[in-house]
C-alpha cells in the first residue's frame, strides 16, 4: 500500500543522506521505553529544520513540544556556536527523558527545556531576555495552535521563520464540518495566518514514514 511506499523511499533516502547516528535512536528508543507516543518528526523532517536553520544562520530558537527531544536534538545540532534553543513542554517526566537524551548528545549547553503548560511559560520567555527568536517551531497541542501563533508573533522579529508541523491530518484541514479539536487548531491557525499582514506563508503537503500531513512555513515580514 501507499504507507509502505512512502516508508521504503524515506528510508532510501535516509540511508543515502542522513548519517547513522546513536544519539537521536536511543533519544527515540528512551522515549517509546518512557511511553511516550512516537510523534516526534521523522528524520528526514528533523534534517529539513535542520537546513532551513542554516539556511537562515538561526541562532535562537523557539521550540513549542519537546516530547522526548527528538527534534531538539536536530536543532540544537543545526545553531551556530553560542546558539541555544528553548523547548516547552508540559509533562515533567517528558521533559526529564529529553534533558537525558540531550545530555547523553552533548548539547545541554544550547538547550534550556522549560516544564509547564505554553500559555503559562510563553509569557516567562520575553523577560528572560530570550526574544526575538530566529526560528519558532510549533509542535505541541493543536487546539493551541491560534494561541501559539499570537504568542510566536509577539517574541519575533522581522526576518523570523516559524514552522508548524501536521497541519494536514490526512487530508482532514478540508473539512469544514469537522468537530476534531485538532482539525479546528489547524484551521483557525492558518485563518489566523492568512488574516495576519505580517506573515507570508505557504503550506506543504508531506508523505513518508509518518504518514500522510504536511506543515506550515512562515516568515514575519514586518
Ligand atoms: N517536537 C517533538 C519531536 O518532533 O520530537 C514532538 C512533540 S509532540 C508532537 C507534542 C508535545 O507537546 C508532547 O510531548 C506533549 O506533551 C506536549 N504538549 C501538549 N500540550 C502542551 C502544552 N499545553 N504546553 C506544552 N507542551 C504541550
């Protein structure tokens, strides 16, 4: 079927491309030991962000969902020298296995993971002097996602690039009848980002590994 196409040309590709590396398998294999779902990025998605990164010389990121660390060990990875990322999430036990794996990666030095509910350490982060962020990737609930949207708008700056993964559902964002939070979440984030002037944005269907989604690439323009 379609999944098993999808699975076998990522994982040519990966062979081909992305480096065999230990840290992100046992960041992944610490997590799923943990309980934890697996809805971290795929590997080829982590090296997108990775590039897009570079690309863009991001030096702070934002980061909304840690899960087990698996994205934010290819971010940190991605920052230049002095470059740190600040990573949200709200269950403690998570967290605590991400600055595990982070650790065991060597990058603790340029991660800070931040425990608590979004809406209540999103407002911490300006006076810690952490704003403006470079690049803020949007990856925890989706029923948040308008909310998060305000608040990436608020610590950014122009020039800066925000992401948001799984904005595709399966195809369900193009169900205007839909009465799933998260199918909402990603409808009134991109209603929010098409009213908004100081965005520019387009969306990108993805197939592969984690199925079929996709995800919003922005940038602040003013
Ligand atoms: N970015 C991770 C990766 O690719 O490896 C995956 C993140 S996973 C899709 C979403 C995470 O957001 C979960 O670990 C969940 O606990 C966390 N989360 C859910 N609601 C949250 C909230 N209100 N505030 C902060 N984190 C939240």
């Amino acid at each position: 079927d379609s999944h098993t196409t999808w699975t076998a040309v990522d994982t040519y590709f990966n062979n081909l491309l992305l480096p065999a590396d230990q840290y992100l398998d046992v960041a992944l294999s610490d997590a799923a030991e943990a309980g934890m779902p697996m809805h971290n990025v795929s590997p080829s998605q982590g090296q997108l962000i990775a590039l897009l990164m570079r690309m863009h010389q991001s030096k702070s990121v934002l980061e909304i969902g840690t899960l087990g660390g698996y994205s934010t060990i290819w971010i940190a990875r991605a920052l230049p020298e002095g470059g740190r990322v600040i990573s949200l999430e709200i269950d403690p036990t998570r967290a605590e296995v991400a600055r595990k794996s982070i650790a065991r990666a060597g990058l603790d030095n340029k991660v800070e993971i931040i425990t608590g509910a979004a809406v209540d350490t999103l407002p911490t982060l300006a006076a810690k002097g952490y704003a403006p962020f470079d690049f803020i990737f949007i990856d925890a609930d989706k029923p948040s996602n308008p909310i998060y949207l305000e608040w990436a708008l608020k610590l950014s700056r122009a020039g800066t690039v925000i992401f948001a993964d799984n904005v595709v559902r399966n195809g369900a964002v193009t169900n205007a009848d839909s009465d799933d939070a998260n199918v909402k979440g990603v409808q009134q984030f991109t209603e929010l980002i098409a009213k908004e002037t100081r965005l520019s944005a387009t969306a990108i269907q993805t197939v592969g590994e984690k199925g079929y989604d996709g995800f919003i690439l922005a940038i602040v323009q003013s």
